[in-house]
C-alpha cells in the first residue's frame, strides 16, 4: 500500500504546527525547503579545463559555478555526448561517498546514445585532485571535514550538507540543459550509496524524467539501526532535531512530492540501503507514480551481473520510449494443506520471463545479518511456489521473489515479513544442520565483501563461482582479493551448537595465509569480532582446517566460550592460490 504526505507525517508522529512553536529548528516540509532555490540563477562562468574526444563522443572536464545559501560554489563536473549529437536524452551521474567523477559512467552512456554528466558533490576527499570547490563560508559541503554533522537543522536543514549536495546536483541539471546537443525535456539521473540517498531530494526536480536511486533509501538518523520488526522495548526518543531532518531532508520524506518514475536498486544485506527500510520509502509514492525495486540477494553494497541491465533500460524505456517494464512482481505467503508456509508468486508477462528465484529467511530483524536461504520454486498455473519450511512457527519469516525476463530486467517483488502462527495452524517442519555448506548447491548461502557498487553494464565482477576441486568435489571458488562470508550463524538452522569447532576444507597448491572472522551484533552497535589466523602449506588433495573457540581472539586478547551467537562468518585473503576451492563447512560438536 501506498501512503500520502498525512500518512507519512503520522508515521513519524509529526505535528508540524506545534513543534515549529515549542523547537529551535525550522520545521518544513520538503517543499517549502526547495522554495527559495533558483537551480538557473547566476550566471555559469564555465571554465572548461580539456576538451578531447574519443570512441565516438565528444569530452569536455570543467568547472560551472553554484549559488547556494548566498555563497558562490565551483562545481567539478565531467561532461560527453556522442559525437555529432543532436537532441539526445541525458543522464546524469552522482557518485558515492568515496567516489567521484567517473568517466566509465560516461563512456557507458554515450555508447548507449546519451549525453551524461558526472559531477563531484562531496567536495574534497582523499587523492581527489579536482572537486567542487566550496567557500569557506559554507560550514557544510567538504565531506572530508563535516564531522559526522552533515544532517546540520539549525536554524533549518538548508544549513545541511545534504542540502547543499542536492542543490548542486539541481545547478548541475541547469547545466546539462544548456548543453547544445541536450533534449532538455529527456534527462534522468541516478545515484549511488550517498549520491542514491541524494536522489530522493533531487527528484522533487520536476525537470528529472526518471530516476534511480541505489542503496540509499534514507532512514539515517533516527531509526537507521533499530529493526523494523521486533524492536527493541527502549528506544531513545526522537529529538526535536530528529523531527525537523525527518520532516524536510530525510529521504523517506520524498517520496509522496515525487511525479517521476522511480527505480530502486540495492542488495538484501546492505547496512546503507536497509532493505525493510527501503519498502516503507517505496511505499510512500504517489500509486500513480510507477516505481520499481531490485535486489541482489546476501551482497552489501553491490549490485549482481544479473542486475547489470536494469538502470540503463530503466532510462532507455522513460527517456527513449523503449519498452514498458513489467509491473513488480507480487509475493504472497500462506499456509498449505499441511501447514508449512508457502509462498506464490505471480509475475506480470509471465511469458516472458526467464528465470525466477526465490529467497527466505527466518527470525532474525537485523537486515544487516539476515541469512537468505533459496527456496525451490516450481512453475504452478500462471505462477510460481515454493515451500517455506522453518524451525518455529511463532517467529518471523521473511520471503521475496526476484524474476528475471528475457529483456534483461530483473524485478523484486514485495517482501513478505510475518509471523507463519499468526496464519492459522502453522507447523514447524525445518530440522536443524551442523553442515553449513557441501557444495552441491553452488555458491550456497554465501557471499563476498562488495567487490563493485556501481552497475556498469558488463563490468560487474563476479567474485565467487561454482568450482569442482580434488576428485571432482564440489565447492566454491573466489577471486584474488574477495572475502568469503555468510550469515548462516546467524539462522537457527545452522546455529553452531554449544561449544562446538568450525571446520572446513580447502585445496590449495601454492599455501595461504588467512583470516577466519567470526562477529556477533554484525554491523550493528555493540559488534564483537573474533579472529583466527590459518597458515597451510600447499600440496594437492584437500587439506581440512579445524577451529576451536579457543583459537579465536577478540581485539583484547579474549576467546569466545562458544559460537552461538555469532551471525556472520567471513574469511579473508588475499588469496595467492588462483585455483583456490573451499568446500564442507561444518561445525563439528564437542
């Protein structure tokens, strides 16, 4: 369902009115913040630093100038358009928080027959040799020196630098309309991690055809760690610098004032983009507005190749007229006969889709750790299903269905979060399992450190592959400097029992130097991380590698009693073996 601006306002238990009375901060709504901003005053002063061209499309590397909160910005910016372009669409680029300008993006762009801008928003940043320039003057702007104040409210959020990056990013768009060989009424943009979040602000723009945003769906300050389903009974208050951020800047408080189409792209496991937190922004756009979602199962901060397309036909349908998307895919979950938990899942233009994959988890609130099991899915009348087995029935379970077409688009459905109790006679089938993996699914249930968060399209790693090692055993495989994990320790069916040894195999015929990570609370407050250092000598065969409690150390010297309530297992590299498998993890009892 979908919710208007009351219903967002009642959700953060706003009263607008009385708290601008009783609080220092100014309290508006996301209108009123962008009402005294003027993206086409003020002349551009272009300077133009190089000009070149190359594959077909034409560069320029500039500076064009900003005017915000009455201070004068000089805004770093990369400009291409195919060569000879004549009213083309374009597209415009906002990096990430440790990113910049990026000329892929734009190579990317023009051979797909668009103009694109890539611009610098966060100011000065490590090794970054070009950047906007902001005047002293601004308190706000330079990533690098905000002091972890960016969300600024006093006297109101235009002091903010969010603010200020996402009027950048209008004055860019002014900029990109005055370019000759620009279709100003065909321009989109796009996002990553803190320029995803960015999006949200700049699509109010309503010279933006189409957006997309990824990982950043906003919910940062006040709830960004408390779980959507089972909080905690104490949380602290919201404060009324809380109120005026959620009110005006925050993401979340977009959506309703948006008009153009929206895509949102993350992974299931991303500590920016929380994915229960991401349907709740989804949510709130206007039901006329067409908004889709995609997510790479068990990443952070990535996008899967199987993703790799979605953005760029994103904008070929809204900024070339190119083939209406599917609506998202729908997920229901019911009890069967036999009260097991079965999800449906029904797809729009089901004859052309390619594939459908559909994931489960259990019990755990925490999106960060939350471990995704595949659930077979088998074709059934126009639609598909999958049984749902779990090991408590009054617990929550959590289910979503990605569907792959023939085109290249890859869609979520919606998320199903319940308790399979609260359905009827739900019944509790799952048994639990000292293995953890064995190889005779693929990769499993496991997953890397993010190896890439932009989705070029054919340039997305893919740091973990099916391998077969000695005797033809299955396992996984993984690059050079990827970092194995999986939340499997934090699902109750693969808990390590009370005081039991991990153990797994490798084969290995150069010899590795690794480290075996075990952490509970995984990217929450209160994290605790153990660590185990492994030395093998190469030689052929497999080689086992048994841990104990006691091998493992935290950073002050102390060993766990147990791995009970660990919830993520990683080991890291980088790996010398390019041949490198691992397979059979295990936890073996004492």
């Amino acid at each position: 369902m979908k919710c208007g601006v009351a219903c967002v306002l009642a959700g953060l238990g706003l009263a607008v009115l009385a708290i601008a009375e009783e609080t220092k901060p100014e309290m508006l709504l996301p209108p009123d913040v962008w009402r005294t901003y003027d993206p086409d005053a003020g002349e551009f002063n272009e300077e133009v630093l190089k000009r070149w061209s190359e594959k077909g499309a034409d560069y320029k590397e500039v500076y064009f100038s900003a005017y915000i909160n009455g201070q004068t910005v000089r805004v770093y910016g990369m400009y291409a358009a195919p060569t000879g372009a004549k009213s083309v669409p374009a597209v415009m680029h906002l990096h990430g928080g440790g990113q910049t300008v990026n000329k892929q993006w734009l190579e990317a762009w023009t051979e797909r027959g668009y103009a694109c801008l890539s611009c610098n928003c966060h100011g000065v940043w490590e090794n970054r040799e070009r950047y906007t320039i902001y005047p002293d003057a601004l308190k706000q702007g330079n990533h690098k020196f905000a002091g972890g104040k960016e969300m600024a409210t006093t006297p109101s959020v235009r002091e903010s630098s969010w603010y200020i990056w996402s009027a950048v990013a209008r004055r860019a768009l002014s900029y990109v309309r005055q370019q000759p060989q620009v279709d100003r009424e065909r321009i989109g943009a796009f996002g990553v991690s803190m320029g995803g979040t960015t999006i949200w602000s700049f699509a109010l723009d309503s010279r933006l055809k189409a957006v997309c945003a990824i990982y950043g769906c906003g919910w940062n300050r006040y709830y960004r760690h408390t779980p959507k389903y089972d909080p905690p009974k104490k949380i602290a208050g919201m404060t009324a610098d809380d109120r005026a951020w959620m009110a005006g800047m925050a993401p979340e408080a977009y959506p309703p004032y948006i008009k153009c189409p929206v895509l949102f792209l993350s992974a299931t496991n991303d500590n920016h983009g929380n994915m229960d937190r991401a349907y709740d922004t989804l949510a709130r756009m206007p039901e006329s507005v067409e908004v889709r979602q995609a997510f790479t199962p068990r990443f952070c901060h990535h996008i899967g190749a199987d993703f790799d397309q979605d953005l760029v036909l994103w904008m070929d349908t809204w900024l070339k007229g190119g083939p209406s998307w599917p609506k998202s895919p729908v997920a229901k979950v019911a009890l069967g006969a036999d009260g097991v938990p079965v999800i449906t899942v029904t797809a729009d233009k089901p004859a052309d889709v390619e594939h459908v994959a559909i994931y489960y988890a259990v019990e755990n609130a925490r999106v960060v750790s939350r471990n995704w099991r595949n659930a077979a899915a088998t074709q059934a009348g126009a639609g598909w299903q999958a049984s749902l087995p779990v090991l408590h029935a009054d617990r929550y379970l959590f289910a979503f269905a990605n569907v792959r077409y023939k085109s290249g688009v890859h869609l979520s459905s919606n998320q199903e979060a319940l308790v399979p109790s609260v359905l009827g006679n739900a019944k509790a089938t799952d048994t639990a399992s000292t293995v953890l993996y064995d190889g005779t699914d693929g990769t499993g249930m496991w997953a890397t450190l993010s190896p890439s968060t932009d989705p070029d399209p054919g340039h997305v790693p893919v740091p973990l592959r099916p391998a077969r090692g000695p005797g033809e055993k299955p396992g996984f495989a993984v690059n050079q400097h990827a970092s194995p994990l999986t939340y499997q320790p934090a699902d109750p069916k693969y808990r390590a029992p009370a005081g039991a040894a991990l153990s797994f195999d490798i084969a290995t015929t150069t010899g590795e130097e690794f480290t075996v990570t075990l952490s509970e609370n995984y990217f929450m407050p209160g994290q605790t991380t153990c660590l185990a250092k492994v030395t093998l000598k190469g030689q052929p065969g497999w080689q086992t590698v048994t841990l104990a409690p006691a091998d493992f150390k935290d950073k002050a010297g102390a060993a766990p009693t147990g791995f009970e309530h660990c919830d993520m297992l990683q080991l890291t590299g980088p790996w010398k073996d390019r041949s490198i498998v691992f397979t059979n993890f295990r936890w073996l009892a004492r």
